[in-house]
C-alpha cells in the first residue's frame, strides 16, 4: 500500500501536497496495489506560483479603480493576455503564465485509489491563466477509484472564455487518451471550475462511476464525449451553475463532438438544483438508456442532432419534463407529478420524432407507453400560465398506449397527439377541471380504445372513446401561393389561442431536385404568440413567415402568411386544431396571392438567433434584424443568469426587465 503521507502530504488544509502527491503516485505506478490518502484536505497549489499579477483581485480586475478586465488578442494565432490602466495596455506577461497543478495518473494498470474522508483542493489563490484539470486519467486499465473528494474551489476563482482562448479552466475528474474498464465508488467532484467529470476520448470504454457525485460545479457535473458503454449508477448530480456559471449547466449532458456516445445507462440517480437540464442528450448520442432515475425540476431533455434509439423508462418526475426530439425513442413506465407551484407552465412529456427519423437512417418507430401523469394544481388561478399535459405528443411516428392521464387543473390542459401513422390507443384521461379540455388529434391518427372521463360536459369525449382510424378534428383546406405572395387564413368568432395550424407546402423549395416538401406545426400560444412546434422536410428549411398578429379573443382572426421572395413557390395546404370544438368548414376561408410590403424589422421568427446563446450584456442581441424570437432565451454572463425575450424587452424568469 502507497500512503501519501508516507511521501510529505499533510492532508492538513493549509500545506500544497502536489509534489508529495505526485511522488507517491510515481512509485505506486512502479509498484502497483493501492494509493492511499488519508482522512484530510490536500492542498493542490501554493496560491503563489500561480497566482494573478499584482494588483488584481480573485476575478481578474484590476483594483486601483482604474483598470479594467484582463483582455486576451491574438499574437501570432495565440491569445495574449494583457490589462488596461488609464486607457493603456500593460501585458501580463506570458499568455502560460502559471505552474500546470494537475495531478496525471498515466498508465495505471490494475490498482485502486482508497479516499474515504479524503478532499483535493484546489488552492483558492490559484490564478492559473495557464489551464489545468484536478486528476487526470491517461492509459489506465482496470483501475477503481472509491472514497475520494475534488473540490475545485470555484467560490473563489471563475475561468476567463473568449474566442481567441480560454483560460482558467479546471475539470476536476478527466478521463482522456485509452481508458478501459476504470470504475469510481463513492468519488465526489464539486465546484470545478468547469466540468465535474470530463468522460471524453475515442478509446474511451467500460466506465462506471457507482453511488458518485458532481455537485455545484461551473458548466457541468458530468460531460460524456465519445465514450461507449458507460454506466452511471446512483449518486446525485446537482446544483450545477448556482455557484458560478455558463450553459448547459446539467447534471450530466451527452455531448459528442466528434464520433458517438452510445451504450451509456444511467440509473438510480438523482437530478435536481440545476440551472440546466437534469440530463440533456445531445450531438450524436445513441443506444442509450436513463431509468429509475429521480427528477426533481430538472427535465430530461433529448436534443436532435443525430439522437436516436434511446430509452427512458421507470423513472419519477417531480415538476419536471421528458423533452424528446431524437428519433425512435421508447418513453416507458415513467410517472410524472406535479404540485401546486404558481406562475410556471408545464409540460409533461414533449415528443417530436419527425425533425429526425428521416435524416438518422436506421430507426425504430417511437414509442410513448404505460406512462402516469397527475396533475394537482388545486386551486391555483386561471390567470397562471396554462398546463399542458401532454402536447404535441407523438409528432408523426410514436404509438401512444396504455398511458393515465389525471388532471385537476382548471385551464385547458390538453392531450395533443397525432400525425401519421400514430396509434392512440388503450389511455385513460380523467379532467376534473373546469375548462380542462381533452384536447386534439390529427389527422390520420388511428384512435381506439381510450377512456375519457370528466367532470365537466366541455370535454369532448368524441374525439377520444373507442374511435377508429378516424379524427374529427382535422380540417383541410388547398390553395397557391407564389413568392412575394401571401395567403390568409381567416377564422370566424373564436378564441384561437391554443389552435394548431398544419401547413404542409408542396412545389419549388431551393431544393436540388427542383421538387420540394415542407411542412410545419405552429401554435398560437395562451399569450396570442405563434410558436414553431415541430417540422419535417424534404429539402431546404422553411421560407415563409408569419407576418400578422391576431386578435387572440373572440372576433375575426386573420393569419397572414407570407412566401420568402424567390423561394417558396407551390401548392400549400392548411389543416386547423381547435383545443375545443372543431372548425366547421363556414368558419375558415383561406385567400391568397396579394402583395405584402413589410420592412426586415417586422419579420419575427423567420429564424432563431438565441436559443441559448451566451454573451456579455452587450452581446444581447437588440431587435428583430438579428432575428430574435419571442420566448427566446440568452444567457447574460455580464448579469451571471438567463434572461428571456418577450417580444419587446429582455427579462428574467421574475418578468422583470433588465
């Protein structure tokens, strides 16, 4: 056995114990067996070596009240760093500037790490301009870590990001070049200045981290790169970016950029306090699995770039959402609860296959089955945002069976399911709630099978009990439109907030093949904004725009849209949702082929420049020239929080501006 203290460590919170702790893991290499760290804090830096040039704060300022944040420009392709003082450039030395502390464990084979009551901490002096990591995992094999404690001391010290470099970065717990089979017990890596965990390398296989945790660390507790058959079993994963931060900020995101993460499952653990997602799959995730996991106001979301074939089943949702975008994902067995909470929207389950299953290849038909969904807002106003209890649900390739639905909420809470060739079939739905709705099924959905049941006489039971293979809410309408033309879609006397509009464009898209095929899901929302909710398309994305405001209560309500000059040209084709009762054929009339004039500024969503985008305050973008939508969020790193657009100002989640 290898004892640090053996080789100077002190493990007494005061001492740097790198150079002993280096030693001892030198000799354990040669010698094989176990690495032991005492009960203790050990230090990992002086807080001198490293520390900022004089005159300068924990955060990089200069503090005669003259200077100014620390400015990095490229020097011949390498970022520099250099402050300002009375409005001239003094250079901070060199761009390294500062000892490298990480602790490198480089071709372990067949040993084990014992940390029980055992803390590595960063020193909170660290200035490390020059970037580094806490412990770094190289060429090991068949090596268990268990017991042990990173703290990367993120109270005290924040990296520097640009986009010539960044610096100050520390991850705590990196597993890199050729790991294999390495399994973590009981290791817990908190407040780094960066990620937590870091599990990212082509060779990267058999990992396991068993009842672990990253706790309230800088952008995320767990980031998985290319890595395949990961097991993350128990532990909590919590409280990421509250310190400090920048987005994603989750519990654990899938994130390759190069290559796959597949074949990852994470189990048994816990979700909850972070700013980001609870779990977020993203960028080329695949064949993998999340169950019996805890979620509590951390969704698990499923991003859509290349994401497909995973399982999400058994797990408990606590104020939470299951977001799911990639393709052929099986949603089971799962149970969501919602409590009495003011002044928030939910959504329970959000499932939008058709964005992918056609672009990924090989995959299987989505799947939504033997889910529980409660509702127990008793009592809150009709005036609070509006509770959705499964919209959208289905897209175009998900069967959806043997789900329960209760609702107690007083305010169109819908089921909105549908597309082609979804089955609905074998659900329960009970609404108790006086303007709750059983909400829409579209067109081409076999609905059989489903009990509904309500206390109140405007849910339409129609549209769901033992249907079959057909919707009586689909209504379908054809007309042209040509560039720089425009078609109405004008409603009677109705309140059109929470109708889904369906338009599906056949003709001349920008396509290569001179032949295109467009169609897109808009929904005016229970504030009268349109939000895009799902897409499929053969061919180039969407050209056209929306370019009218409705009137959102009752009264004749118009919807303008318009084709993008010289680029939409073809037949369009309109089907209408009502979260109510269904439009009759008198009630739309649908017009086209007039000029519309209209300036860049007035054009609101023809695409998304935010969605999530992080800068400084004077980053934010400013007006709908840069293409802002409203609803769409940006990550004010000047403020340290998110802040949303709502059509005419930025605020936060209070709707405060700022």
């Amino acid at each position: 056995m290898i004892n640090v203290k053996s080789f100077g460590a002190k493990g007494d919170g005061v001492t740097d114990d790198l150079v002993a702790i280096r030693n001892a893991i030198a000799t354990w290499k040669e010698k094989g067996g176990t690495l032991l760290f005492p009960p203790g804090v050990y230090m990992q830096g002086d807080g001198i070596k490293n520390k900022k040039p004089s005159g300068y704060n924990q955060n990089g300022i200069y503090n005669d009240g003259t200077g100014d944040y620390p400015r990095y420009d490229p020097i011949d392709g390498v970022a520099y760093p250099y402050y300002v003082k009375n409005n001239v450039k003094y250079p901070i030395g060199d761009f390294a500037i500062g000892e490298d502390l990480t602790i490198l464990l480089d071709g372990i084979h067949n040993a084990e790490i014992i940390g029980y009551g055992a803390t590595i901490k960063a020193h909170t002096s660290n200035s490390c301009i020059k970037n580094n990591a806490g412990l770094v995992f190289n060429n090991c094999e068949n090596l268990t870590s268990r017991g042990l404690t990173y703290d990367g001391s993120i109270s005290e010290r924040q990296p520097f990001l640009s986009d010539t470099g960044n610096f100050n970065e520390q991850d705590g717990i990196s597993l890199r070049s050729n790991c294999t089979n390495l399994v973590f017990e009981d290791v817990t890596s908190t407040k780094c200045v960066m990620d937590g965990w870091q599990l990212h390398s082509m060779t990267l296989k058999d990992i396991t981290l068993r009842n672990c945790k990253g706790i309230a660390n800088y952008r995320q507790g767990v980031t998985i790169g290319v890595a395949d058959n990961v097991l993350i079993e128990g532990g909590v994963y919590a409280d990421q970016g509250t310190i400090y931060g920048i987005l994603p900020m989750s519990g654990i995101d899938l994130e390759p950029e190069t290559g796959l993460a597949e074949n990852v499952t994470i189990r048994k653990a816990g979700f909850y306090g972070n700013i980001g997602h609870g779990i977020g799959f993203t960028k080329k995730s695949v064949n993998s699995t999340v169950e019996d996991c805890y979620f509590n106001g951390n969704m698990l979301y499923e991003g859509y770039d290349n994401v497909k074939n995973n399982n999400f089943r058994k797990n408990r949702f606590i104020n939470a959402s299951l977001d799911s975008y990639g393709g052929g994902t099986y949603i089971d067995d799962n149970i969501f609860e919602f409590s009495n909470v003011t002044g928030t929207y939910y959504t329970s389950i959000l499932s939008d296959d058709t964005s992918n299953y056609y672009k990924l290849g090989l995959c299987r038909k989505g799947r939504v089955s033997g889910n529980s969904i409660v509702c127990d807002l008793t009592g809150i106003s009709d005036a609070v945002n509006v509770l959705g209890v499964m919209p959208n649900l289905g897209a175009d390739i998900n069967d959806i069976t043997n789900n329960t639905l209760i609702n107690s909420f007083s305010k169109n809470s819908t089921a909105v399911v549908g597309g082609k060739p979804s089955l609905f079939s074998s659900n329960k739905l009970s609404y108790t709630g006086a303007l709750s709705t059983a909400g829409s099924v579209c067109g081409g959905t076999i609905n059989e099978d489903n009990e509904v049941s309500s206390k109140y006489s405007v849910v339409a039971k129609n549209e769901y009990y033992r249907q079959s293979k057909k919707s009586q809410k689909t209504f379908f309408l054809s007309t042209a439109i040509t560039p720089d033309k425009c078609v109405d879609i004008t409603l009677g006397n109705r309140d059109i907030r929470g109708t889904t509009f369906k338009l599906t464009f056949i003709g001349n898209y920008n396509t290569f093949d001179g032949l295109g095929y467009f169609e897109e899901w808009i929904k005016c929302g229970w504030t009268g904004n349109f939000e895009k909710t799902r897409r499929n398309a053969l061919g180039n994305n969407k050209n056209y725009v929306i370019v009218s405001t409705p009137r959102i209560k009752n009264g004749i309500n118009t919807i303008t849209i318009k084709g993008i000059s010289n680029e939409l040209g073809g037949v369009i084709n309109v089907e209408v949702f009502s979260p109510t009762t269904p439009y009759t054929e008198s009630e739309i009339n649908i017009t086209n082929s007039y000029n519309y004039t209209m300036d860049l500024d007035s054009i609101m969503g023809n695409k998304t420049y935010v969605n999530g985008s992080v800068g400084s305050t004077g980053q934010r973008p400013t007006t709908s020239t840069h293409n802002i939508s409203t609803g769409d969020m940006f990550y004010d790193t000047t403020i340290m929080k998110p802040i949303f657009w709502n059509g005419t100002v930025w605020t936060d989640s209070t709707g405060t501006a700022v």
